[in-house]
C-alpha cells in the first residue's frame, strides 16, 4: 500500500515534528559515519524550503532511560550544522517546559533537535502520556527513521496516531526500493545472503523463496545448510538446533525450482583471528579441529557466474569474517562483482549493517541501486511483516476505477498461468 509522503502535506508555517534515525557511531565525541545524517538531509531542506518550523527527533544507543552523557545528540547536531551550513541546536531533554518554550518560539524555516529520545523509558515503552507531550510540540508528523520503524515506540507510533502522518523522503525511498524486490522485481532475482547466524535469516529465506530464481548461501550461516546436507563442519559456527529448519528451506527450494548454491569449497582457520593458519578446502572435507572464515575460489567463481543472468540481485550479510582482511576476499569479490554489474544496469539493493560496513571499506556503496539505512528493519520488511512504523503512516487513497481492477497476480512471473 503507498503512503502519502512529506509532499503531500501542507507543512508551510506549520510545526513539523520530524522522526529521524541519527543512531550513528560517536568516538571521541565525533560522528564516526554521518551516513544516516546525510541519508535524511533531503527531507530536512525540503521541510526547510517549504517554510516548515522543523522539530528533529532522534535516538542514539542505549542509554535505557537514563541521561547518558556519552549518548548526547551535541555531536550529532554539529555534523548535521555542517551539513545544513546552518546551527541545530539540541534542548536540554525531550521534556520540560525550557522545550517548549524553545519550540514555540522558532520561527518559519528554523530547526531545532530534542535530546536523546531513549532518556526517557517512556519512548521505548511507547507510553501514552510521552507521545501525547511530544505531539503537541507539533502540527504535522513526518517519519524519515526507517532503521527503527521495526519498532514500536512512541515516536515511532505513539505519536503519528495522534497527528497527520506522513513518509518522509528517506523513508519513501526505502519503502519503494524494498517493496520493489517484493512485488515486481526484473528476473532473474537472485538473493546473496549471508552473515553469522542462520536463525536470523530463516524467516528472511522462507519468504524470498516465493520471490527469487536463485539464492546464493555464504558466511557462518551455510555452515547450518552443509550440516543439513550431512557434511560435517569442524569447530565452525554451527546452529545445531536449527539444522532442521535448514533441511526444511533446502526441501522448499526443491519443490519450487529455486536453485540453492552453497559453497563448494571454504577458507578454514585454525583460530577465527588474525594470522591463523588457514587453507582452502573441499566443503565436504573440513578438517575437524579447523573453522569455515570464508568461501573459497571456486564458490566465488561458481556465484559470479549464477549472477550472469541476473537483473535484479539484493545482498544481505558477508560471505566470511570479513572484519579479518584475510578472510575476506569472497565478501569483497561479491562487493566488487555486485558494483560492477550495478554499473551495467542490475539493481542491487543491499541491506544489512555488517554488508554495509564492507562496501564502504572498498567505497562501493555509491555504485549500488539501494542501500538500505536500516538492517533489522529491512530484513523484517522482506520477511513480509509489515513494520508498525510504517503502517501507522496514511495511506496514498486508492483512485476508484484502480481500486476496481482485480488485484495483480502475486504469482511468479516464471510460473505458468494455471487457470
Ligand atoms: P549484516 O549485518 O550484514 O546483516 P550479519 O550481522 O548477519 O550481517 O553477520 C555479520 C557477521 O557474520 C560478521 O561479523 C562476520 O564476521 C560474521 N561471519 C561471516 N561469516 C562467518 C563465518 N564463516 N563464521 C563466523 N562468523 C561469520
Ligand atoms: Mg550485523
């Protein structure tokens, strides 16, 4: 369903109360990687340029209700001032009548930030009497926070009940790249996942697997596959527990036609750290007392090759303990390969915090069609759930003669009609 984004509203004069996901790494009091800041900058000038009074709300790690110094928003305020070559400035605390005050005295195209939402407990705990305070600090309610809008909190969906609602153009742009994988991808699609554990990625798999021609298997989670499949795996990381679920998603992909590609051969190590002895193997000869790190070279031939034909391809989760340069040739050949073919005309769409991080290493996320700001939240949203986040927004009304159509086959466009 379409939600009415931030150009749909009136907002011109009006209070704009604007939820943003600046949750982004601090050391030593800087911003370490601004690129959830830069991701909302759109919204911000054009709520700016439209004369919109601009109320940004954000949260930032952990400090579990509790003021947090280290968990402030100054650092975060000064990159977005940077950025916007103008002062944002921060209040004291979310609350309070020193907030207020500051609110109502802003004037058409001026910003201002609230502390760290998470001082209070009341935002995760969605309380209703905190939404109520925030909503009044504004008139319109725009939610650009796609990487939290997989939770429930008050400025999550606390406070859009209580104001009109809108998507903003981050959040937009999310929603259109993700559902599009979903409902009317270019074939073949072909899914790259990968990461440590298996369980996080099951319900992912069992949805796709309606959805894709190829699935492509790597990192610590094949390790569960290769185990399914009656192979051993040494000292690897291994979900004992979830074999069976694994054995279950390898009968899905055979029932549909779905081709299933785990690797072939490995990178085995010693120890999973730096300067361990390491070596390439056959993936159904893993030495007992060694670890899968990495795919090995033939897996990376034999996944660049099931990616020829594809036209659409989304990537979650690294091949290998990528964070060893040594063991990370097969995520930084997919990076390569991935951008490459991003370049000749394949969407890729990558989402994932730890996918994400390797890109950037190599400075390839520039070259991708869609990287998803939100890694828990993108996975939720190709699971298939529908994030509260998002729902809470208004829907696009459906013009009457569309509504009349029968509704698309969800079918895949390979399948034939079977009437
Ligand atoms: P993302 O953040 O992209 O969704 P995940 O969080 O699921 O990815 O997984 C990333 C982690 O998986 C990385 O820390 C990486 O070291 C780890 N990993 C990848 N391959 C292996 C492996 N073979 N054994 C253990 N851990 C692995
Ligand atoms: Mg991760």
């Amino acid at each position: 369903m379409e939600k009415l984004t931030v150009r749909d509203a009136d907002v011109a004069g009006k209070r704009v109360l604007l939820r943003v996901d600046f949750n982004v790494p601090i050391e030593d009091g800087k911003v370490k990687d601004d690129s959830r800041i830069r991701a909302s900058i759109p919204t911000i000038r054009y709520l700016l340029e439209q004369n919109a009074v601009v109320i940004l709300m954000s949260h930032l790690g952990r400090p579990n209700g509790k003021v947090v110094e280290s968990a402030r928003l100054r650092a975060v305020a000064e990159r977005l001032s940077g950025l916007l070559r103008s002062r944002v400035p921060v209040t004291g605390d979310a609350l309070g009548i020193g907030t207020s005050d500051a609110i109502g005295r802003l004037k058409p195209g001026q910003i201002l930030m609230l502390e760290n939402l998470r001082f209070h407990g009341a935002e995760e705990a969605n309380d209703p009497d905190f939404a109520k305070t925030l909503a009044s600090y504004g008139e319109v309610y725009v939610n650009d926070a796609f990487g939290t809008a997989h939770r429930a909190h008050a400025s999550t969906v606390g406070v859009p009940a209580l104001l009109p609602a809108y998507a903003g153009l981050l959040m937009e742009r999310e929603i259109r790249n993700l559902s599009q994988l979903l409902e009317a991808p270019k074939r073949p699609f072909a899914a790259v996942i990968g990461g440590a554990k298996v369980s996080t990625k099951i319900a992912v798999l069992e949805h796709l697997m309606t959805k894709v021609d190829t699935f492509l298997i790597g990192g610590g989670m094949a390790n569960t596959f290769l185990v399914a499949k009656g192979m051993t795996v040494g000292k690897s990381l291994l979900e004992k527990d979830r074999v069976a679920d694994a054995a279950r998603v390898l009968a899905a992909a055979e029932d549909q036609g779905v081709s299933f590609l785990l690797p072939s051969d490995v990178v085995v190590a010693k120890e999973v750290t730096r300067g361990a002895e390491h070596k390439i193997v056959p993936a159904h000869k893993i030495p007992n007392s060694w670890s899968v790190v990495d795919i090995g070279p033939l897996t990376r031939q034999a996944f660049a090759e099931a990616l020829e034909p594809a036209r659409t391809v989304f990537w979650n989760g690294p091949l290998g303990v990528f964070e060893v340069p040594t063991f990370g040739d097969g995520t930084r050949a997919m990076a390569r390969d991935l951008a490459r073919r991003a370049e000749a005309g394949t969407t890729v769409v990558v989402g994932g915090g730890d996918s994400v991080a390797a890109l950037e290493e190599l400075h390839l996320t520039s070259k991708m069609t869609h990287i998803s700001t939100g890694g828990g939240a993108s996975l939720e949203f190709l699971e298939g759930r529908e994030l509260p986040g998002i729902a809470v927004l208004q829907h696009r009304p459906v013009p009457p003669r569309a509504a009349k159509r029968k509704p698309a086959s969800k079918a895949k466009a390979k399948a034939p009609a079977v009437r």
